[in-house]
C-alpha cells in the first residue's frame, strides 16, 4: 500500500495532510546523518509525517490566525497582536460576542512567511519520534494508588506532569517564538 499524503504549499489547502514532503524531510535528515529515517520505509515515513502534522496542531496552540477558513491545518498563519494603541481597529466578533483585540503586526509578517522553517523542522523532529513510538500516550488506568497505615487506608490518582503525555524539549524550543502565552501577566503594584 502505498501513502498518498499532500503537502501544505502556503495557501491554506483545504486537503492537506502535512508541513513537510517527505523528500524534504529526507535531505533534513540526510544533513544530521540520521541512520533510522534513512532506514524506515517510504510508507512509515509518510505516516509518520501525517502523525507529527496532526500532533503539532493539536498539542501547539499558535499565535495570529490561519490564513483561511477552509485550510486544513494550523499553518500557514497570519500573525497578530493586541491592538491597544488604536481601540478603533479592534473588532466586534459577534460569534463569542466580544471584541477582537488583534490586528496583523507588521515586525512578524516575515517570521510568519511560508515555509517557517522552525515549524517545519519540529514537523522533521516529530515524524522520527512517530517511526518508533505513538507521539500521544494514553492514561494508564493503573494510576490509582493505595496506601494503608494500620487500619486507614487511603486511595489517590496518581497525576503525571504533561496530563502524562511526553514533552519533547527540541520540538518545544523550535516552536516556541509562535506560541500564545500561557495566561500570565505582570501587574505592577506600589504602597501608598
């Protein structure tokens, strides 16, 4: 059987499968002299792609918005910040019935530009991990701990750090200049 998979060229294709071809990701692995995507078979390689794509997507939530409504995955983007300087320019979405506070930042358009390397290359990452293990991992039910002390006993879900799912530190660095933040705020405070 052979894996037909369609490749994202920065248009937004409502049929894409992935970031990267697989003859791309070979030459990336080809200049790192990796001997075990060399090795794997051209239907592993293709699935394996398909499985980084889909994991970067949903694992990753980037920052702007996608270029078109109908395009199947999360790149390419446009990018945006908050838009305090002119309130004017931010819009009413009537779908969550708030104000958008986002308008295109010019200083990221080309960090923005199609191919992004730092995506395609976490797509790379992630396709060698995907030949050898599933990238997502289920919660194991064994989670479920017991402790007795004498005639107390006391039974506790064990959490893992993640929801127990791996990280994989080399994929998080290159992909980290085009996430969201994570919620935080400075709020400077002073005594009177």
């Amino acid at each position: 059987m052979t894996i037909t998979i369609v490749v994202e060229d920065g248009t937004g294709l409502p049929n894409a499968d992935v970031y990267v071809s697989q003859a791309d990701a070979d030459a990336y692995f080809a200049k790192r002299n990796n001997a075990v995507w060399a090795a794997a078979a051209a239907d592993a390689k293709a699935a394996a792609l398909v499985a980084a794509t889909s994991y970067l997507d949903r694992r990753y939530k980037f920052k702007g918005y996608k270029v078109s409504t109908t395009q199947a995955l999360e790149w390419p983007r446009t990018p945006a910040v908050a838009n305090a300087v002119d309130p004017a320019q931010n819009a009413f979405d009537p779908f969550w019935g708030t104000y958008s506070f986002y308008a295109p930042d010019p200083n990221d358009v080309a960090k923005f530009k199609w191919p992004v390397k730092r995506i395609t290359d976490a797509c790379c990452e992630l396709a060698l991990r995907a030949l050898s293990t599933d990238l997502y991992t289920d919660e194991s039910p064994d989670r479920v701990m017991q402790k007795t002390v004498g005639p107390i006993t006391k039974r506790y879900f064990q959490f893992d750090k993640n929801g127990g799912q791996t990280r994989y530190a080399v994929v998080d660095d290159l992909v980290s200049p085009f996430l969201n933040g994570g919620g935080r705020m400075n709020i400077a405070m002073g005594r009177s």
